[in-house]
C-alpha cells in the first residue's frame, strides 16, 4: 500500500501510551504525503451503508426534481450542485461530478445566521425523499464525533497536550458534500477529469467512498498513486489550514478524481472546518530555532471565503 493504515481505536482509550503510539502514526503520514486509511473510527457498516444508498437514490432523480433544492436558493451553500458547477483544478475543465451540501443546521433567527456568517444556515432538503434526511443527519452526528476525536489524535502528532484543539472542536462548521460523478466521456476534453487536481480548503477531510476506485494522490516521486477504497475504512487527508498551521511541516497535498470504472461514482467527503472564530497561525512547536511563520495570521471563517471565492468564480 503506498498509504498507511491507522487504527484511531487507542484514541478513545484511556492508555496514555497507546494514544501517543496513534499520535506517532498520525504524525509519520502527515510528515509524509498527508493522506492516510483510518480504521477504528466507530461508524457501524450498516450507518455508512445507509448514507450511500440514499445519496444514490437522490442523484437518480430527474434533474428538474433536483433543481428544486438548487444551492442557489440558499444563502449558506446548501442544496443541490448541477455537473460541471464547480472547477477545482485552475485553467482545466468543470469537473464532471454534481454535489449535495449540507452543514449544521441552524434557523434564519439564530444568532449567528442573521449577523451572516460564512456558511451558517438551515440546509436544504427535497421533500419525497424522507430517508434521505433521517440518514444524513444521522451520519453527519457521527462524523463530527470521529472528527473531534482525530483532533486529539492530530494534536499528540504535533507534540501538543491532546485536548489542545478542544476549543477548535467546539461550535464548529463541517460540511457533508454528497458527490456523483458519471463515467469518465471517452471523448474527455484535454484536462476533464471528475474532479480536478487540488487542494483542500481545510482542516481534516475524512472520504467514504464507494467501490470504484478513482481517486488519486500526488507523490513528489511517484507522481499520481491510487488511492483504491478498502473496507471499513475512510480516506483522511489534511486541508490547507492544517498547512498554515504547522508552517507547511504538515502536508495539504494535492489529489484529483478519475473515473474509469465503467459506472458511477459516488462518495461522501466529510469536510471539518472547526470554530470559524478561531485564529489560525503558525503552531510553536512546528518552528525550528530561527524559523519565521510563512503565512499571516487568518481565522477559519476569512480562510474559507476565499477559498470558495477561488473555485465558485464565474459560476452562477
């Protein structure tokens, strides 16, 4: 395997010893290509089953049913995402894939959504498909309590007390983004690929993916690798802000989606975020004697703007 495997088990042990021993592993994957297999997460087959299933029951709707829950109804970047909506990969084609957002879902009165806050709001949901909310929200709960345990985990990497990003992992933003990408056209334009080579905006992205294959990781030395699914795993990869975090010890690595099964794709990345009020600058311990931060001081919610700004722009 050209990526590791770590079973996150330890973390929720209390043996401080096996917890740092995971910390170790954590730190040796991001050190190196910033990708890894997470095993021991919790999430039982049947919850992760469930969320596929009716992302697949979703996509196979006719286009003018999905449109109804269009994202450009939302002011929170919730809804439906149409083929081709978004471009990832700088100067190369849309990407052949559409998308489902959903976030915590917060009321128009709440606080935070009225003052307008990046990516706060109520999502989006279509209204004949009643599993489709149930088990979504459902696997979102779940996710967010694998995340904050891998925080733990990503905090003992960096030689940090393990509660060190509890606050970080408090009233935090994550995003569940549903994806379908259609077989790769055999009359492919120069550069069309289900999703585009890039980064991504975060801080943990934590990948379900079904049987295809497809997704694909860069490495300095072997160029693109594959990243195939093994059972009962996720595929965790660090986000940019993790990068500007450890003055870029950590890696944020760049990755793209191919699909040459012969059928459809689907996945279901968990995108973790954090607290959007939290400031993101460069972590001591990753500064060596001498060593300046390569990159201002920012918070998740000014990072994220941007972020969306860069690859939403010229959409409508």
């Amino acid at each position: 395997m050209s990526l590791p495997i770590i079973d996150m088990s330890d973390l929720w042990s209390d043996d401080v010893a096996k917890k740092k021993r995971v910390g170790d592993e954590i730190r040796e994957a991001c050190l190196d290509k910033g990708f890894f297999y997470l095993r021991g997460h919790g999430v039982s087959p049947d919850v992760r089953a469930e969320a596929l299933d009716v992302i697949r029951e979703f996509f196979s709707l006719p286009l003018e049913e999905k449109l109804k829950v269009d994202k450009a109804q939302s002011n929170c970047n919730r809804g439906y995402e149409k083929l081709r909506g978004q471009t990832l990969e700088p100067g190369a084609p849309a990407d052949i894939k559409e998308g489902y957002y959903i976030g915590l879902d917060l009321p128009e009165d709440d606080p935070r959504v009225a003052s307008g806050k990046f990516n706060h709001g109520p999502n989006i949901w279509p209204e004949n498909l009643p599993r489709f909310r149930q088990k979504l929200e459902n696997y979102y709960k779940e996710m967010l309590g694998v995340a904050r345990t891998l925080m733990r985990g990503l905090a003992l990497s960096l030689r940090l007390d393990e509660n060190h990003f509890d606050t970080f992992s408090r009233d935090e933003v994550a995003t569940l983004r549903l994806l379908h990408y259609p077989e790769q056209p055999p009359n492919s334009k120069p550069g069309e690929k289900g999703a585009g080579a890039h980064t991504d905006f975060g801080t943990l992205t934590l990948l379900l993916q079904d049987d295809s294959g497809g997704l694909q990781v860069r490495d300095e030395n072997e160029g693109w690798i594959d990243a195939p699914p093994i059972e009962d795993t996720y595929v965790v990869n660090l986000g940019d802000m993790i990068a500007r975090w450890t003055n870029d010890t950590y890696r944020s690595t760049l990755h793209r989606v191919i699909n040459r099964s012969g059928h459809d794709r689907y996945s279901i990345p968990f995108f973790y975020m954090g607290n959007p009020d939290i400031p993101i600058e460069c972590i001591g311990t990753c500064l060596g004697d001498g060593d300046t931060p390569k990159y201002p001081v920012t918070t998740v919610e000014e990072h994220y703007r941007k972020m969306y700004d860069v690859t939403y722009k010229d959409k409508s």
